[in-house]
C-alpha cells in the first residue's frame, strides 16, 4: 500500500481568484446576434408555444397574485424590490401564453400587446440575472405552480432570441462547439490523471473497458481545482471499488441546461450515458456539481425505457458507503454546519446521506436555521455565480447565508456542490467573513480512517 502524498494544487481560496480572472474574459468572448430583431421576437414566441404543454398552462392560468412567493425568494427578500418577485418572472410568459394558446385567445390578441425584442431585453434580468430555479418559491405556492419550470422555458425562449448573457453564452458555444468547458478536454483529463498518479501516488483508473462505478468529473477540477478529482480517487480507491472515468463522457457541467438551450443540453448528456452503458456500469456517480444532478437525474430526452445503472451524487454517495460500513472515517474536530444545495437538497431529497457522513465524521454539527427542504440558496445557482452584471444581487442575497452560517456559531461550512462553493468563496472574500468554506468530498479524503492505496480494485 502505498500513501498518498500531499496535494500538489492550490488552494480554493487560489483557485476562486483564477477562476475569477477566466471568467471576466468572457463577456469578450460572447457571439454576437446574427438574426433580425423580428426573427428573434418570433423565435422566442415559437419557444414558448412549443414547450407549453397542459403543466404550463394549469400554472400560467392558477397564480392567484397571493404573494406567498416572495417570502421565499432570496432574491426578493435581499432587496425589497419588487420586480424580483417570483410571480413577476412569468408575466412575459402568460402574455404569450394568453394571446397563442389560451382558451380567450381571440379576446387577448386584441387587449393584450404582442411581446417586442424590448419585452424579451428587459425579461432577460428576471430570468437568468435573479433566478436560481432553487424552487423555495414552488414549496410555498399554494396552487403548486413550478416557477422555476416557467424560468426555464423563458431562458429557452431567450436562447432562441440570442439573448443568452454574455457569460453564459461564451461558454454555452464553447461546449457547443469544441465539446469543453473552460478548455476541460479528454486531453486535461488525462493530463490531471498522469499527475495526480505521479505527484500524489494516487491512481485513478481511466478508459477501463468494464467497471461498476463510472464517476463524473468537471470543469473546475480539471482547469483550477484538481483536489475534487484527486479527493474522488482517493475515496473510491480507499473503499475498493471497481470504477473508472470515461474520457468520452466525464464532463459534470452542462451550459444546454445553465443557457436553455435544449439541444445542447441532449447533446451533453447521450455520451456520458452511452459511455455507462459501454461499460456495463451499474452506478454512475455525478461530481459535486449542482446543476448537474437535475441535468442527467431528470433530463426529460432521455430515452422512456429504464436505465441500466442508478444515478447518484457524489454526496448521495459518500453516505450510502458510510451506512454500508465501507468508509470509515476519522473525527473532524471544530463546529461545522452544512449547506444543502438546491438541486440535490430541495428538488433532489438527498438530505439524509450526506449528514450520514457527517454523522461518522464525529462532527460537532449544528444545522442552519433553515435547512433541508427550507434551506435558502446561496445566491449563485443556475450560472449566477459567472453573471458579472449579476454582482449586485448575488452579494446582497448572499448576505442571508452569511447571517444564518453566523447564527449557528461554525467555524466552516461544508458544501458539496463547486458552484455553491465558489459562490460561498466570493461572499467569504467580499465580506471578509472569517469562516472556512470546505467540500464535502474533499473533507471526507482528508479523513479516511486509514491510508488510500495507489489504485482501486482490478
């Protein structure tokens, strides 16, 4: 057995300020719209018609105007103004609802005015800049409706228009494109494998032929943070298990899902579940990327017939091997809390697994005021995090988190999801908050109970 050797990479707090940098060059880096502002206004409308099916429109015709919403919108409660309520974020969306697909249609073309490329310009804000689809809003509603949906089928309208945010849209063509993000190719991949295998004594099985467990890799650890992939190694060599990476379909990040772009979204997703079907993998093991949980778990083109393998997330993961009695672990000494990320906490159920590793951490652990299904994002999903013009709200809707983590009296605050993580890191650096912001997978590396071995099991 061999022992891993200390990590050769940067720290996260390094690794937020590169990540920063790559970021502020995209803006540049965006494509400028080629149609005529009358193909983009009947592009989005023909969106809007297409995605609308009988969900959409019970919602669309059932919002009581009750305001329940905005007590559950970060966004809102951050900022009092009234143009982030939730219930205004569909107001563009009944309009074209009311005037193409309604039952009164015939009334509402003429009472109601057509939407305009101004329309769409101002939505844009609303629905990208101040919506992180992390559906606290849905929990309270009292008619059920799926706001966060509507938001999505609007970021697809605005797709259509070429009304992605420049930042979203820089990386949306990247992936579109050269099928990387941030330059992360089946190249960097075996790159970070050769050296986390050199300067850490750590293998990680690429390209086997069969394997159990196919895991996901993303972005941030390929181009800035090699620690979540060398982490993910050393666990799933640490337990013995039969797993490996696909150099043809490792890639958590999905700018189809972030921008609204559907066809890119499909187009992300086949090879990653094409590459576990290959394999014969049983268990396909998305990394601590949030948005990419609902992006493979709920992708509504994937094909009817039931999978072949189970899809978890890493901390989903992490705490099934803890129940199993595979991972053992050595106590984490100070006063931690957790924060549940929307995607998987929320929208996904996966409360209980990671604070199983908690659990078996010894953790002195204390839970956020509002926790589990109530918890309150932290301002930076659904891309938020990359959106320069964004700053604003992220940084005042973070404030909420901030007070709530000071609450509890933590030293650190544990994530499992990078882009919550580097939301948690700006709020840290903007604030000059004093507390340690840590992931999931990569804490429970750091205290496995004995020695990782270089390599997992044949």
């Amino acid at each position: 057995m061999l022992a891993a050797a200390p990590s050769p990479f940067p720290t996260f707090a390094q690794v937020f300020q590169g990540f920063a940098s790559q970021i502020g060059q995209l803006r540049a880096m965006a494509p400028p719209p080629v149609l005529s502002n009358q193909q983009r206004v009947s592009r989005a409308v023909s969106t809007l018609i297409e995605e609308t099916n009988a969900d959409e429109a019970v919602w669309l015709e059932s919002c009581l105007h009750c305001g329940q919403c905005t007590n559950a919108c970060h966004y809102f409660q951050a900022t009092g103004e009234a143009k982030y309520a939730p219930l205004r974020k569909m107001d563009l969306y009944r309009r074209v609802y009311k005037r193409e697909l309604s039952p009164l249609r015939w009334w509402f073309r003429w009472t109601t005015p057509p939407i305009t490329l101004a329309d769409l310009e101002e939505v844009q804000e609303l629905v990208y800049d101040s919506c992180s689809e992390c559906g606290r809003c849905t929990m309270v509603c009292p008619m059920g409706i799926d706001i966060a949906s509507l938001v999505h089928h609007q970021r697809s309208a605005l797709v259509a228009a070429e009304l992605v945010p420049p930042e979203l849209a820089a990386l949306r063509l990247e992936q579109k494109t050269r099928g990387t993000v941030f330059g992360s190719s089946p190249a960097a991949l075996r790159r970070m494998c050769e050296t986390i295998r050199d300067q850490c004594g750590v293998d990680i099985p690429l390209d086997k032929e069969r394997a159990e467990i196919m895991v996901l890799s993303s972005a941030v650890d390929l181009v800035a943070n090699g620690n979540g992939l060398l982490a993910t190694a050393r666990v799933m060599n640490h337990i013995g298990a039969d797993w490996t990476i696909c150099s043809d379909g490792f890639e958590s990040a999905n700018f189809g899902l972030l921008s609204g772009d559907m066809d890119l979204w499909k187009k992300q997703v086949d090879p990653i579940v094409a590459a576990a079907r290959r394999i014969g993998a049983k268990t396909l093991v998305i990394a601590e990327c949030g948005h990419a949980y609902p992006a493979l778990r709920w992708n509504p083109m994937l094909p009817g017939e039931e999978l072949p393998f189970e899809m978890m997330y890493m901390s989903e993961f992490l705490g099934k091997q803890v129940k199993t009695g595979k991972l053992r672990l050595r106590p984490l000494h100070g006063k931690v809390t957790y924060h549940d990320p929307c995607k998987t906490g929320r929208r996904g159920g996966a409360f209980d697994e990671p604070r199983a590793v908690l659990r078996a951490l010894r953790a002195d652990f204390v839970e956020l005021p509002a926790n589990k299904e109530y918890n309150w994002c932290c301002g930076g999903g659904a891309g938020i995090f990359l959106l320069e013009r964004a700053t604003r709200l992220r940084e005042e809707s973070f404030k909420i988190k901030l007070r709530q983590v000071d609450e509890t009296g933590a030293e650190m605050v544990i994530v499992s999801c990078a882009s919550c993580r580097l939301n948690f890191e700006a709020g840290r650096v903007a604030n000059q908050w004093n507390k340690r912001v840590e992931s999931l997978v990569e804490l429970v590396a750091d205290h496995l109970l004995d020695e990782p071995v270089a390599g997992g099991a044949a």
